[in-house]
C-alpha cells in the first residue's frame, strides 16, 4: 500500500511539475505573440513609408528625365530656361 502511495504521489508532483512548464510555457507563447504583433505592425509602416519614397523618387526621376529629353542640343541648357545665365524661369 506504501508503495502505491509513494507512487501515485511520484505521478501527482510529475503533474505538477508538467503543468507549470505548460503554464510558462504558455506565457511565453503570449509574449512572443505579442512581439510579433508589434514588429508586423512596424514593418506595414515601414512599408508604407518606403512605398511613399519610392512613389516620390518615380516622380522626380520622370522629371529629371522629361527635362533632359527637353533640353536645347545647341546650348545644353533646358528649353524652360529663358535667361542668359541658365537660370530656369519656370
């Protein structure tokens, strides 16, 4: 009967000590989700940022294209520029 007891006490802390490592165990699970969580959200800012970014350069690359395109092959200086010293004036 001792015996029996000494086991059942065995499988009962074995319990204990498996339903505190699920329970930490857990937790961490939480913290790491809730990490996770934070860093998704930083990088859809990120994200939106850099598509910002890369909209603008777009633009202003066409830009410096379309004024290239447009420039006087005689005097190399932009068709908008209208004063002697290459100053634009629009």
């Amino acid at each position: 009967m001792a015996e029996m007891r000494q086991r059942l006490q065995e499988h009962t802390d074995r319990l204990g000590d498996l339903k505190m490592r699920t329970k930490k165990l857990s937790e961490g699970v939480v913290d790491q989700r809730e990490q996770l969580c934070v860093k998704i959200r930083t990088l859809s800012v990120a994200s939106k940022g850099l598509d910002a970014a890369h909209s603008n350069l777009k633009v202003q690359l066409l830009c410096f294209l379309s004024l290239l395109s447009s420039m006087d092959t005689v005097s190399t200086k932009p068709k908008c520029c209208k004063n002697s010293q290459g100053g634009c004036t629009k």
